[in-house]
C-alpha cells in the first residue's frame, strides 16, 4: 500500500496539471476508472504523456500530436512500462480524464471519479510492474476514500462506443487477485 497525503501519493513523481477543477459541492471519489495512454501511439516513454496532461504538448513534435495538442485533458495518475507513478491532481479535485461518461446512470463521471493511466495500448500486454503499481494504488484508495471494489471499472465501460481503453489485453481478473491477496 502506498502513502497518500494531502490527497497525493507520496512516492509519486508529482507533475502538477491545471487541467482539473473543484469537484460538486459534497461529491468525493467513489468509481476508480482504469485507461491506457501512449504518445505518440504505440510508442513507450518520452515527455509527451506530461506534456499533453500539462497542456505543454508541441503540435509540431509528431503528425498525431497536432490533433490533440490542445486538449484540456488529464488523469489523476498514470502508471508507466516500468511501473513509475506519475501524479498530475490530487485525488480530491476533479480531474478532466474521463469525457462524456456515466456510471451507473450517473452522467459525468469525472465528478466522482479517479482516473488511472496505464502507458500502453488496448492490445499489447501490460507489465507486471505496471499490475504491482496499479493494485497498490488501488488498495491505497480503497483505504483513503472508502472505494468499494466493485466501483473499478474501464474507460470504455463508461464511455462505450467512443473509448475502448484499457483495452482486452488488460487481465481484470488478475488486477482483482492482487487486491484481493491483501
């Protein structure tokens, strides 16, 4: 389990973002929503995923990155191939990562969530690292914010039709058996 004070990891890499803002009067985390990222796509490492997430990503660096360049978007963390935690908003503020969402009925899913990053691809394997990482992140927040862990779940399942992340190389059940073995 990880340490988290003033709602921030703190063995994190921390990467402020102005991408977020306060969440509903009265609303806290409660629904943590798993993606992937890579940037350029397909492509590992590199600035650009703290680039995009600070709004400092140069249209001219990549073909792909002029499409993207000045979106307003970033997750709470994202996780690297090795396992590195990045955190870009505490965990108390609303984070711009989830888009036109609903979980559960509930429309607008980044006023009650926290959205966790994983650099990869919807159909490449992700690390054992990036597993380790992401369960103790997860039993920090279940820990933290009183998260249930049945309130996990995938971009795509709350944006189905227009995000497909984390993809069906993400092994659910093996995530759940690390949280579970705690």
């Amino acid at each position: 389990m990880l340490t988290i004070k003033d709602h921030w990891l703190a063995d994190a890499r921390r990467v402020p973002s102005t991408h977020y803002n306060e969440r509903p009067e009265g609303e806290v985390p409660r629904l943590l929503v798993v993606h992937n990222i890579s940037l350029p796509p397909g492509e590992f490492g590199g600035p650009y995923i703290d680039q995009l997430f600070t709004g400092t990503l140069c249209a001219q660096e990549h073909p792909y990155f002029a499409q993207i360049a000045d979106l307003r978007v970033a997750a709470h963390c994202l996780i690297r191939r090795e396992g590195e935690i990045v955190q870009y908003v505490p965990f108390d503020k609303r984070a711009w990562h989830a888009g036109q969402s609903s979980y559960q009925g509930i429309e607008n899913c980044n006023d009650f969530s926290i959205g966790i990053e994983l650099e990869g691809t919807d159909q490449l394997p992700y690390t054992e690292q990036q597993y380790q990482a992401l369960s103790a992140i997860t039993l920090s927040l279940i820990k933290a914010y009183a998260l249930a862990e049945e309130d996990i779940t995938g971009h795509s399942d709350i944006a189905p039709g227009r995000k497909t992340d984390p993809g069906p190389s993400f092994d659910w059940d093996y995530y759940h058996s690390l949280i579970a073995a705690h």
